[in-house]
C-alpha cells in the first residue's frame, strides 16, 4: 500500500495530537476552576495559533505531495461524503484558532505564541467577543462531530471493508 509523503503524515499526527490537547484543555480550563488559570489560557492560545500556523504548512505539504490513490474502490456517496468531511476538517482547523483569537482580541485580552504578542485582530468589543466566544464552543463540537466521522470511515474500512487504510497515513 503506498503512502503519504512523510511530511504529510507527519503533519496528520503532530496536528491531531494537539487539536486533540486543545479541546481537552479547553473543555477543562472553561468548565474547572483551576490556579493560575491564565497560564491554560496562555497555553491554550500560544497551540491554537501554533495549530494556525501549521494548517498552512499543511496545505503547502497537500498541494506539494500529493495524495496516493485509495487502494480500493469507492461508492460515489463514499467519497462525497469523505470530501465533506476533510474540506470541512480544513475549514474548522482554520476557524477555530481564528474565532479564539478575535475572542480574546474582542475581550481586550493579547494573544500570545508562547509569549510573543501577535497584533490584535480586532479592537475591545463586547458584541464581537461574544459573538466569537459562542462560535469558538460550537466550533468545538463541529471539529469532534467531523473528527468522528473520520474515525468512523476509519474503522469501518478496516473492520467491514477488510482494509487497514490507516497504514497510508500511519
């Protein structure tokens, strides 16, 4: 089975891995009360524009190496469906680290990458800032109802259509 170009895979990982922290750490850092919260929030923002930058990255790596063909024929509903899926995975990667930054922005509050301040997007705005924040929450569901259905095509090659198709990107 042919693989991904290693920068692809390597950029798979390194982005699910901490998309995956991100959304720990923010369900945690919003709904626990912890000390010195502003470091988790610090923290949270410095991955969140980390993720931002390496989305880029990501798309140069997709454009540059592409994609091997799948090892096995697909319904056409199949692969619609699979397209959804991935530009709307895109999609979210991009608006997530972007709707936290015009929150905090909007809030009156710096975002920093692990301690460089970024200009502000956005002036203080209480309209805006709640605006985003109510975004950022439901971008977070999205992002695990997207990520779901990735997994679930995954197990479902492998378990009923026979085919470890984790191996190309693995």
């Amino acid at each position: 089975m042919i693989k991904y170009h290693l920068a692809n895979r390597i950029m798979h990982w390194s982005m699910a891995i901490l998309i995956f922290l991100l959304l720990i750490l923010g369900f945690i850092m919003t709904n626990i009360e912890l000390n010195n919260k502003f470091f988790y929030y610090n923290l949270h923002k410095s991955f969140g524009v980390l993720i931002l930058g390496m989305l880029i990255l990501r798309l140069y790596f997709k454009l540059r190496y592409k994609a091997p063909k799948l090892p096995f024929k697909v319904s056409k509903i199949e692969f619609r469906l699979k397209n959804i899926v991935f530009i709307s995975l895109y999609l979210l990667m991009f608006m997530m680290p972007l709707s936290g930054w015009l929150m905090s922005n909007a809030k009156g509050y710096s975002v920093k990458l692990f301690g460089l301040v970024l200009p502000k997007l956005t002036p203080k705005n209480a309209f805006l800032a709640e605006t985003a924040q109510l975004a950022h929450g439901y971008l977070a569901f999205m992002i695990l109802f997207f990520i779901s259905l990735h997994l679930f095509a995954v197990i479902k090659h492998f378990f009923y259509d026979k085919i470890n198709i984790i191996k190309r990107i693995w």
